[in-house]
C-alpha cells in the first residue's frame, strides 16, 4: 500500500495489475471524481462509502468500464468487463461481448409473389406486409 501517492506520479497515472493500492489524499467528492478521473486509463473504480446516495452519484461520474461500490474486483459472467479510454478495446463476457464478434443484417422476404413499388403513383397504400 502506498500512502500520500502525488495525483501526477506514475503509480497514480499508470494501470498497475498487481496487489497494490494507491492512497491518495482529497479535499472533498468532487476533488477525488476530478483525481480518479484525471488520467489516461479507464478500466475500473471502487468507491467504499456507508452512503448508498453517495455510491451511486460518484459512480455515474466516474470515466471507468466497471465501478464497484464497497467491494472490489467481483467477477459476474452476465456483466460487461471492460474499460474506457486507453483502457478500453471492447467488452467481454456479458451480451455486449458478441458486438465485437457479429454484425447486424435485416432479411426481408416476400412470400405473396407480389411487388410493392413504394414510388408508384397510382395512390394505393404501400404496404410490404
């Protein structure tokens, strides 16, 4: 544990993958949002409060994939796990993983044998179904 970390030192400003957790001092919740958020990386937060108000207003203002509230690293399969910014290269698990891997087509058939010309102008309503 590093305690009294500078907001602009390298432990603060790079992704560290590894038992380590970076203390660093705030004046107030808006001065912590603007520290957490004022770097490069995006891939994940905690916030630890005993306020279930507070939890929710910090973590929608925090610029990171994933945001855990009093719990830290917690893995679900059917949640999106990925992060923003320079951290961020598409989801994996959860629905949003299959984006990456499909793309999207719309198949019209017409089984009446009938054609709708949408610009005939004999004044009969246009309809494909």
């Amino acid at each position: 544990m590093l305690y009294d970390a500078d907001p602009q030192s390298e432990i603060a400003q790079e992704e560290v993958f590894g038992p380590v957790t970076v203390v660093m001092p705030f004046e107030d919740e808006d001065d912590a949002i603007r520290i957490a958020n004022n770097t490069r990386f995006g891939l994940a937060a905690s916030v630890w409060t005993g306020d279930v108000a507070r939890a929710h207003r910090v973590a929608s203002r925090l610029v990171f994939g994933m945001v855990w509230v009093n719990d830290h690293h917690r893995l679900d399969p059917a949640s999106p796990w990925g992060g923003f910014k320079d951290s961020g290269m598409g989801r994996e698990t959860g629905i949003e993983s299959f984006d990456h891997f499909t793309e999207v087509r719309s198949v019209t058939v017409n089984t009446t044998g009938e054609t709708a010309d949408w610009y005939q102008k004999d004044g009969a309503p246009k309809r494909l179904n």
